[in-house]
C-alpha cells in the first residue's frame, strides 16, 4: 500500500506547489477579492425610524389594509405566468444540485451481454481456437456488475455540488424579488384606477358645474345682460372637459387590463373601491438600519448567493490542474458456453485505478479557471451594485415621501380656497360685479387644483409602496 500511494503523495505534492505559484500569474491584475459589504450608517435625516425594521418583514397581506387589493395580490401570486416561469426555474435549479450530486459517488451498474466470434484461422487467435478444439463461431456470454469511482480528491466536484445548491437558493431568492415587484406594481396600478376614477367623478361634477353656468350666461344673454362671447366660452370649456374624459376613460381600460395581465387573466372588470382610497392616509414604514437590507432585499440575497456559487466554481476550475484519481472495477460471470455460465469457474472480476494529470491540454483548463475567475469578479461587482441601488431606492423614496407629504398639504389648502372662489365668483358674477371670464377661471382652476389633489394622494401611496419595496418588503405571506 504504501509503495503504491508514496509515489501519488509525492506527484500531488508538486502538483499542488506548481498551482500554488502558477495559478497567481494566469490571473495577472484580474485577481479576485472579497465584496465590500459596508453601508452607510442610518439613511440619513429623512429616516423614520432607526430600529429594526419590523414593518418592512410585515406580510402584504397585514401591510395592505384595502380587502380588494388584497384579493388581487392573492389571485396575482397564483396565476402571475412570470411567476411560475420563475418556480419552474427553481426546480430546474433543484434537479441541477441533484444531479451534480450523482457526478461524484460512486457508480454501478449492472449488465447482462452476449456475442459471436468468429477469428481469421490465419491468425494468431484462430490458430488458438483450432489447437483447443473451440466451437466455431465461438459464443460469449456474460453478465454481472460494473462500478467506477472518480474519487474527486480535491473536492472539485463536491464545490460544483455546493455551487449549484448556491444557485439553487438563489433562484429562490429570485422569485422573492419578483414576488415584491409584482406586489409592489400590483399595488400602484391598483391607485392609479382608483384615483383616475375620482378623477373622472371630479370631472363629471365639474362638467355639471359647467353646464349649469352655461345655462345661467344664456340667460343672462337673453336678458341682455351679457354677450354671445360667454356662451361661446363656456360651451367650449364644457367641450373641452367632455373630450378630457374620453382620454381619461381610456387611462382606465389600459390600467384595467394591467392589473388583469399582473392577475393572470382576460380582460375584465376589475373590484375596486375608491372611497376607501379617498379615506386612506399614508402610512409611515419605519427604515430601519441600511444593513438589514443585506437581509430583507431579496435580490441583494440572490447576489451574495450567487457570489457564494462563484467562488467555488473557481475552486472546482482550479482544481483541475491537479491529478485526477479513477478506480474501476467489475464482477460478474462469462462463458462461451451457456451451460456453463452459472459455473463458480466462470466467475470474472477486475480491480484497475488510474491517476491521470494534465500535460499538453492545460491551454483549455487556464481559459476556463480564468473565465471562472473573472465570472467571481463580476459576481464581486454584481453584490457590491445591488447593496449600493438599495440604499439608493430607500433614500429616493424617502425624499418623495417628504416632498409629496409638503406638496398634498399646499394642494389641499389650494382646493380649500378655490371651493370658497367659486361661490363668491357666482354671487359676484349675479350681481355683475365680475365678468363671465372670472368665473370661467375660478372654475377651470379649481378642477385642475381638485385633479392635481387626487393625483397627490395617489402618489402619497404609491410612494409608501415604492419604500415598502426598497426596504425588502412583499415577498412575506403567512402560512
């Protein structure tokens, strides 16, 4: 035994020595390194809370407190296609770490076989047969078991099996994050119809208002009291609002159908209920520290992990310079006669081990352990961008939420104002104090002002989701 492995101990000795310094000088300034994983140390003085971030690890389904949204991210996470392509990806990630695993035990098979042989009586092997009397053609039978094992003594293929169970979580972590955009656009769209239908119960009042104006300037202009110039201006106005809301209606299809494709389904009508949208306030997500992010971002999960698979992908390419140990072996039974075959003198083994290192085919194992090398680079790169875009998302999303907080509370007084406007608009305008384009004005401003409230609101929310979903939020559910 031991004048048999002196001489492996001895060759994987300088084989390990030649990578050791070889393996530097094939990766030349392209060497790998470890991720930097620091980040900064609160968001900053927008943050709204410097504890752990308990309502980002809260479940959508507590986090949304509107029941029909909640209807609609439930069906969503059922029949998303894009969903289940991303589950059908983990399985095939699951079935890739499986059969890498079969790679490096050991293998056996069994085998049943037969055949004829018929040598030239010129050769050497018909000459043998004829000298022993041996049947022509000359019959072989045989079956019984075959094993091999590449013993994989440097872990080279044990590290491919660690790397595809890496990859194998990250896909996991993967369809998490398309969980939070899904949830996240589900839940934007899902404002955004409901803000366009105030938008458009705010447009039918105003072409009310309107028209009733209308009526009292064809009046007035009967009576004398004003010109064919008003009437013309208001039935344009009226025109133009009518118009507005054709646009607006088709806004609300194409919103419609979105929130049907996130669903999974044809176009229909989709539930919804804007009073509870009106009444709505928008919440305050505490930040939390920007390293839990390391831990609630999905995707910043998936590129630790698929770092992780990297670094032993190079392990499992350098290991490959290295010798490589094959044992073989095979029992069964074999006779030219069939008679004979179950014969304790037709027994046959072999036992055979090899170790086989490369020589002159090292050009192709250097071009993939540098390719390996440089994938963990990018993957090195890929971790360190998808810490920085989370810290980015967050801070962004924390500056719209103080901006949209100071914009809805102006707009809100705006609309405040312009209501008191337009009733002292019409008294002024009765008793003729004002002309009809006074009034026409007050009016005109006062629905943008209302549009422009609504559209706030809905950016108010929908900024509260965009945070919930920088922070790692959506991917939650309780069992």
């Amino acid at each position: 035994m031991n004048k048999w492995w002196s001489p492996v101990t001895v060759m994987t000795a300088a084989c390990a020595l030649s990578l050791t310094v070889g393996c530097a000088s094939l990766l030349g300034n392209n060497k790998a390194r470890e991720a930097n994983k620091e980040t900064p140390e609160s968001f900053g003085a927008l943050a709204t809370g410097s504890g752990p971030s308990v309502a980002v690890q809260e479940q959508w389904d507590q986090f949304f407190a509107d029941p029909d949204l909640r209807g609609l991210i439930e069906e969503a996470l059922e029949n998303n296609q894009q969903l289940n392509i991303q589950l059908q990806e983990i399985i095939i990630s699951q079935n890739n770490a499986a059969a890498i695993r079969g790679d490096y035990i050991p293998r056996l098979d069994a085998g049943v076989g037969a055949g004829l042989e018929k040598p030239g009586e010129h050769t050497a092997a018909g000459v043998e047969h004829e000298a022993h009397g041996l049947p022509r053609p000359l019959a072989d039978f045989r079956f019984g078991f075959v094993a091999s094992w590449e013993t994989d003594i440097w872990s080279s293929l044990r590290n491919a099996r660690k790397a595809a169970i890496f990859h194998y979580e990250a896909t996991i972590q993967e369809r998490n994050f398309l969980v939070t955009e899904i949830v996240a656009e589900l839940a934007k769209s899902y404002y955004d119809l409901v803000a366009l239908d105030l938008q458009i119960e705010i447009l039918d009042r105003n072409i009310e208002l309107q028209k009733n104006a209308l009526e009292v300037v064809k009046l007035k202009k009967l009576a004398a009291r004003d010109t064919e110039l008003g009437v013309q201006r208001f039935q344009a106005e009226v025109l133009k609002n009518q118009g507005r809301r054709f646009a607006l209606e088709q806004q609300r299809i194409i919103i419609e159908n979105r929130i049907n494709f996130l669903v999974g389904r044809f176009p229909q009508p989709v539930t919804r209920n804007s009073r509870t949208f009106d009444a709505a306030k928008p919440d305050v997500v505490a930040t939390g520290l920007p390293s839990d992010l390391l831990d609630n971002r999905p995707d910043v999960k998936a590129a630790e992990l698929r770092l992780e698979a990297a670094k032993l992908d190079t392990r499992s390419a350098k290991a490959r310079f290295y010798p490589s140990l094959r044992l073989d072996a095979g029992i069964g039974f074999e006779s030219f006669n069939l008679a004979h075959l179950i014969d304790p003198r037709s027994l046959a083994y072999n036992l055979a081990g090899g170790l086989v290192a490369p020589l002159l085919n090292r050009a192709a194992i250097k071009a993939e352990y540098r390719a390996a090398n440089a994938r963990q680079v990018q993957a090195v790169f890929d971790y360190e961008r998808s810490i920085l875009q989370a810290y980015t998302d967050v801070y962004n999303q924390l500056t719209a939420i103080s901006n949209l907080k100071q914009r809805y509370e102006q707009l809100s007084g705006q609309v405040d104002k312009l209501h008191a406007a337009i009733e002292v608009s019409k008294v002024l305008y009765q008793s003729a104090h004002v002309d009809y384009y006074e009034v026409l004005m007050t009016v005109r401003d006062s629905l943008e002002a209302e549009m422009d409230l609504v559209e706030a609101k809905k950016d108010q929310m929908q900024a509260v989701v965009a945070i919930y979903q920088a922070l790692g939020g959506g991917w939650r559910q309780n069992p």
